[in-house]
C-alpha cells in the first residue's frame, strides 16, 4: 500500500491547484472500488467549494462546505489535475469535476482504493480510532513510552499499529527502527525513555526526507506530476537483505514480525 509519504506528496502536488474551486459534480466510470463509490456522488458534491485537502494517515479528505470526500490511494491508485477534456484511460474510475474546466481524476488499475463521500469525516469508522500523526506535536517520546508500559509486543509492530500512530508502514518502520539503533524485536516495554527520543525523531526525519524527495519504494506509485518516486535511493535497510550494513559492513539479516518483511543489523540494532 502506498504510505505516508506518498499520499503527503500528492495533497501537495494537488492542493495549489483546487484549493478554494468549487466543483460541478462528478464523473463515475466505474463504482467497484474496495468500497463502492456513492451511487449519487455527484449530487452530494455539486456546487461546494473545497475548503480544505488535508490526510489523516494514508486517507486523503476533501473537505467542503457540508461533508467531505475521503480517497484512499490503495495499492496502485494515483490523483492527476487535469483539463476535463483529457482523454480517458483505462482504470479512470472516478472525475471530480471543477470550475475552470479542470478534473481531479482517480486512475486504479487493481481498484483497492477507494472515493466515498462522508457526512461527518472524522467519525467514520476508517478514521475515529487513528493514533496521532507522526509528524504533529503528539507525538513524543513521552507518549510512546506511556503507551509501551506493560506491553510485549516487539517495537516493530507496535510503530505499526495504527492506533498508536498513524502512516508509519512497513518500509519507513524498518528504516526508522535502524536510524535509531532499535532493534525490531525488542519488546516495547523494555525501551526506556531517551530511546523513544531518538526513535521520534528517527521517524519523524525518514518521514520529511522521503516527503522532500517526492518519493516512496514502490514501483506503482506515480507522483501527481507523473513521475516516480524515487526515495528508493536512499533506503539503508528495506529491501537490502544479505547486503551489507552501510554503517558496521556485516550483513543484513531479514526475518518477518507479524506477518511483514523485516531488515535489521544484527550489530547496530539492540
């Protein structure tokens, strides 16, 4: 799935474009998305003005005057601005139409994302229960200690968990987790204070960095501009199995934590 940073480098990329432009309906080519698009989506939308582009996590919300539309990007969904008169592709599922003849246009090969509209957003149920966002001001060292007491589950899969914090997927917990010298196994609660610091910050600077380079690491993922990510250049442990460490030399070793691929150095990282 496309994570944080992705979905951060598309708000950016479409914001300047529609923020304050009010849409005229919209077009659905295709509803079967992994959840079915509103059967009167365009009636809902038409004629609000778009106040604010915002995510929350990997979701990204629209927010109008009354309502709002949620977008998940899913595994190979990608948002485009473009004139209303550009021709439609194969996988266009969904047009937001807006003034100046300009069109926000979903385009989903495999159709696991999703374009549903929300009376009230921050209630629905894919968003009420979300921990805090890792780049915001709650997210501390203090409050990951506070909620690592008395837990064993390994630190990889607590940074995971969506319910402590939001967007921190797969590929930005394996490098996270080695900046900050962290090995992935250990149980949270075996983590003391100053180490959340430097595991904070860790996450919050592998965020930023790989937002700056517009990037990600997975093959799908186009930029709003059309290009690739390509923070893939910068990846010290994701992916890199059996190669060696870029700070001690001694390979890497790979073993999965719930379910997911997991790199680490066995030196570095305690």
């Amino acid at each position: 799935m496309p994570e944080l940073p992705e979905v951060e480098v598309t708000r950016l990329g479409i914001a300047p474009h529609l923020l304050g432009q009010r849409l005229e309906g919209a077009v659905v080519r295709d509803s079967r998305l992994r959840l079915p698009v509103n059967a009167d989506l365009a009636g809902r939308v038409a004629g609000q003005r778009l106040l604010n582009l915002r995510r929350r996590g990997k979701y990204l919300l629209l927010d109008l005057e009354q309502g709002a539309i949620l977008i998940h990007l899913g595994m190979s969904g990608h948002l485009r601005v473009l004139p209303q008169s550009t021709p439609v592709q194969k996988h266009d599922h969904v047009d937001l139409l807006f003034a100046d003849d300009l069109c926000l246009r979903f385009h989903d090969p495999r159709r696991f994302g999703a374009v549903c509209w929300l009376a009230d957003p921050d209630q629905h149920p894919f968003l009420r229960h979300l921990g805090p966002e890792p780049l915001g001001d709650d997210f501390t060292a203090e409050y990951l200690y506070q909620r690592s007491r008395n837990r064993q589950v390994p630190v990889k899969s607590f940074l995971m968990d969506a319910h402590i914090v939001v967007g921190v997927g797969n590929i930005y917990a394996n490098e996270s987790l080695f900046a900050a010298g962290i090995d992935p196994r250990r149980h949270v609660g075996r983590i003391a204070l100053p180490r959340y610091g430097k595991l904070v910050q860790a996450v919050r600077d592998i965020l930023e960095a790989a937002i700056a380079q517009g990037g990600t690491t997975l093959r799908d993922f186009t930029r709003p501009d059309g290009r690739n990510g390509y923070f893939r250049l910068s990846l010290a442990v994701y992916g890199r199995e059996g190669e060696p460490c870029t700070q001690c030399g001694a390979p890497l070793h790979d073993i999965r934590i719930s379910g997911r691929a997991t790199t680490y150095c066995s030196h570095c990282q305690r």
